[in-house]
C-alpha cells in the first residue's frame, strides 16, 4: 500500500494539471473562433464543419499523451486539456448537436 508520502513531488518549477486545464481552455477558446469561421463551409461538409477543430484538439492531445514517454510534464499538460476535452464535448457540442438534429 502506497501512502500520500510515497509519492513523488513535482519540482517547484515544473507545470502541474492546472496549466494543462488553462491551456485546454484557451485551445477551446481558439476552436470556437474557427468553429465559427467555418460556418460557411456547412453546406459541404455537414456538421463537421463546425466539429473538425475540437476533434483536432483532442487528437493532438492524445497522441501527445501517448508518445510521452517519460516526460511527466507533458503528461500533466495533455492530460488538463483533455479534461477539458471532455467537459466541453460533455456539455457543450454534445447537447448542441443533439438540439440541433432533433428539431424536425
């Protein structure tokens, strides 16, 4: 059994989770402005014309969490943005799109 103490400390200059979770939240500020430049672009491609940049975002992020190796830092990074990925596929798109392609 591990305990709280066993556990190795960061170093007081390395990045934690919550810059992972402040860049995912800019990552996600920047897709909605594509998102939204893209709007044109809907006729062609369907819905994945307002989706592609959030799907990129968490492409990137995943391939970056598993090509890691040890760097624990970029880790901690990939994985704030992919909560974030998750929290705005969750309750933002997800519920969109629903509403979207519900309306007859």
């Amino acid at each position: 059994m591990t305990l709280p103490s066993d556990h190795p400390r960061r170093e007081p200059g390395q990045r934690g989770i919550g810059t992972g979770l402040l860049i995912g939240l800019g990552f996600h500020a920047l897709g909605l402005v594509l998102a939204l430049a893209s709007l044109g672009m809907m006729m062609q491609f369907g819905v994945f014309a307002i989706l592609w940049p959030f799907i990129a975002i968490a492409v990137i992020s995943v391939i970056v969490m598993a090509t890691a190796g040890s760097h624990a830092q970029r880790r901690r990074i990939a994985g704030g943005v992919l909560i974030i990925s998750a929290a705005v596929w969750l309750i933002i798109i997800g519920p969109c799109i629903g509403l979207v392609y519900s309306i007859p």
